[in-house]
C-alpha cells in the first residue's frame, strides 16, 4: 500500500472511531491557504479540529509525537481561516484534539494543545 492509500484509510477508521465515540463528522481533509486539517466535526456544542497520526512502529516515536509546535500553529491558522470563511460565531467553543493511532490502538487526545 502507498502512503496516500494508508493515510485515507487511516482517516476513515478514526472518523468510524470518533462516530462511535459520539462525534458528529462535519467534513474531512479541509484544505485552504493558512494549511489543512484532517477531521473537523462536533461532540456535543464543541467543534472539534482533529489530527490524525499514524505510526506502524515507535521506531520514529509515538505518532501523538508528531504534532510538534509547527504543526500545532498550522492547525490553528487553518481553523482560523475555517471559521471565518464558514461565519461561525466568535463564541463557537472550539477544541483541537490529535488521533494518535498504531496499527493496535486508536488514543484521543481531547484539548491536545
């Protein structure tokens, strides 16, 4: 399997995940100019910007160890952009969760930064 093909795999079961964990999925792969974020979606009246990480082996680290600081300010800026450009109002309570998964475990990482 390629790395895009594992990669949308990947997404798909965490979006299952999450389902089955109450989330209510708004889009996948939102793409704009300020980056991208894998999952947006709601639990309960909070809107949730999810990175998904994946790691076969903890040969490289753990995936949850992957959203380093550079990654984090990318997520926001694309939320930023996610809410202004879809008139969400200021008080919309948002949260930025990371999907850290292995090919045994699947671990959300609620308010992880």
């Amino acid at each position: 399997m390629n790395k895009r093909t594992v990669g949308s795999d990947t997404e798909e079961r965490a979006v299952r995940f999450l389902q089955e964990n109450g989330y209510s999925l708004v889009m996948q792969n939102y793409r704009c100019k300020a980056g991208e974020i894998d999952i947006i979606a709601f639990e309960g009246a909070e809107l949730v910007f999810a990175e998904v990480k994946f790691r076969r082996t903890e040969k490289f680290g753990r995936p949850e160890e992957a959203v380093d600081a550079r990654k984090q300010m990318r997520i926001r800026k694309a939320a930023q952009w996610y809410l202004m450009t879809q008139n969400l109002s200021p008080e919309t309570p948002v949260r930025f969760d990371v999907i850290a998964m292995d090919p045994w475990e699947i671990r959300i990482y609620r308010n992880a930064f």
